[in-house]
C-alpha cells in the first residue's frame, strides 16, 4: 500500500496501529503489506474494530483493545493479524493452502474476529490493485485482481 494511504489508515486509526510509526513506512517497517485497492476495506475493517472496542467501553490503555501485528495478502486474501487480551487468552486461525499451513492471532473478542474474517471474505472478490471487481488469479503468487490489473500482470 502507498506510504499515503499507510499513514491515513495509522492516523485515523491510531489506537488500532499503535504499534506501527506514521513517520516511518519504509519497505522495512511498512505496516501494511497489501495494494491500494484493499483501502478502502481496511478503512471499514478498522473503524469497525475500534467502534465496537468503543461501544464494549474497553480501555483504550489495556491489552483487550485490539491491537494491529500485521496486514498481508496471502493466498490472495487479506490476512489482517490482531491481538486483544493477554497472550494466554488470545485466539488462533490456522489455515491451510495445499501443504502450506498458517497460524496467526485473531481477536479474543468474537464479535471483532468476525469482523476480520469478513473482510479476509470480502477481500477475495476485490482487486488487490485497484478495488475493483476481483478474482483469485495466479501470477507468480496467488493474487485478487480484476480483469485489468490481471493483463498488466501477464
């Protein structure tokens, strides 16, 4: 994603990205591993998760406000990696693609792990390039793209 639209979703979202820094989004400490065409998503995904951390009167200072690890495609979907609570609390996915296996945190909180496997969904059917309709394609690596982005692609 554009350094741009990083330091948009960080800003708006601060307590959710309290982990990653605006004012560093060098390829090395970018917070957001996706293209610009799942903007618009995470921005939904973000308000979302920090809405609902709002109106459940969590503390904003305390480990169950949830917290952004990571944002990735993978699989051609979008892995958003979240943490509330404590470690012994905290819930996991594991997938598995062909012989790949993956684990990664979800939120302790359902309603908020919902959420995200929602948009991981929804992110399939969306150009990872430019959020338009989309289709997992295979280029190199498995990717959501349009019928567009797919041909520059190729």
């Amino acid at each position: 994603m554009s350094p741009d639209k990083q330091k948009n979703l960080i800003l708006n979202f601060p307590k959710l990205y309290r982990k990653f820094n605006p004012n560093d989004l060098s390829l090395m400490n970018s917070a957001l591993y996706v293209g610009d065409g799942w903007y618009d998503l995470l921005y939904r995904l973000s308000g979302s998760l920090e809405n609902t951390a709002e109106s459940e009167d969590i503390d904003p200072h305390s480990e169950s406000w949830p917290a952004a690890m990571q944002v990735k495609s993978k699989f051609g979907s979008l892995k958003f990696y979240c943490r509330t609570g404590k470690k012994e609390e905290q819930n996991f996915v594991v997938e598995q693609f062909g012989e790949v296996i993956s684990v990664r945190p979800l939120p302790s909180n359902a309603y908020m792990a919902d959420l995200i496997s929602i948009a991981e969904k929804d992110s399939k059917e969306i150009c990872e390039e430019c959020g338009e309709a989309g289709y997992l394609r295979t280029v190199k690596l498995i990717k959501t793209l349009c019928d567009s982005c797919y041909k520059m692609k190729t």
